[in-house]
C-alpha cells in the first residue's frame, strides 16, 4: 500500500465522487434526467462508503431528486424573511424547497477553524516518482 492511499482513506472514491459531480453539473443544462441519474449514483458512493460530502457541495444537491441546483437554471433562490430570515432554494425539476436559516454570525461546524485538525495536500508526483503530500498540523485549537 503506497502512502497516498494510507493517508487518505477512500480516495479513489472521493475522486469518482467529484467525478459524478462534475458531470451532474455539466449535463443539468441538457438533460435534467442524467444529471438527477449522475446525483444520485455520487449520493449513493459517498453512502456506501460512509464518506462525508462538503456542506457546501452537499448544498448545491436537490435532497429530493439529487439534480444539481444552479440558480437561475435549474433552481429558484429567493431570500424569506418570514416565519425566520432564510435563503430558500426551489428545485425547478421536482419542485422541492429547501430553506437555509441565516442568522447573523452563525457559522457552520465545518466552517469553524476549529473543525480541521489535519489538511492533507496531494498534488500531482514529483519528478523521480515520490508523491508529493504536504500535511499540515492546525495549531488552532491548541491556542484555546
Ligand atoms: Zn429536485
């Protein structure tokens, strides 16, 4: 087992992952039913394999029918300010709503400094065949 795959667990499913998604994204245009079909097959990976996915992927992503939501396009995002502030994104393929509260200062877990422990870089193999990680310890929460 090479370093690459030790480090990283799940990699190889990570990058079909991204894939998927890019793929989903590019076929939203054409063919809303591929897209949807490219969705739910990178839903599907990262269950299996019980991987996270980015909230902020995971966002982009109709829960109901896994079609990518681009605003304008393929999703309607209006801001609502009653019963609470929040960012509400209708899927215009099943018509779905999600609501996203915005609340002044509210960050996401994963957005917190104190979420990262460890950031793995994996760029492309040097010149004589060694991979190239870049590991970096977060000091932040030490601090504290
Ligand atoms: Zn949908």
């Amino acid at each position: 087992m090479d370093t690459d795959t030790k480090l990283c667990q799940g990699k190889d499913i990570f990058e079909r992952m991204n894939y998927l998604y890019q793929a989903s994204y590019l076929m939203a245009l054409k063919n809303r039913v591929v897209a949807s079909y490219y969705g739910n097959i990178m839903i599907g990976c990262g269950k299996k394999s019980v991987l996270r996915i980015e909230s902020d992927i995971k966002r982009t992503l109709c829960k109901c029918c896994q079609s990518p939501l681009i605003p304008g396009e393929t999703a309607k995002v209006r801001l609502v300010s009653k019963p609470v502030k929040c960012v509400k994104w209708t899927c215009l393929t099943c018509l779905s709503v999600k609501r996203f509260p915005t609340k002044k200062g509210y960050k996401l877990w994963t957005e917190q400094p104190a979420s990262t422990n460890q950031i793995f870089n994996y760029r492309s193999k040097l010149k004589d065949g060694k991979p190239n990680i870049v590991i970096e310890e977060n000091n932040l929460c030490k601090d504290k």
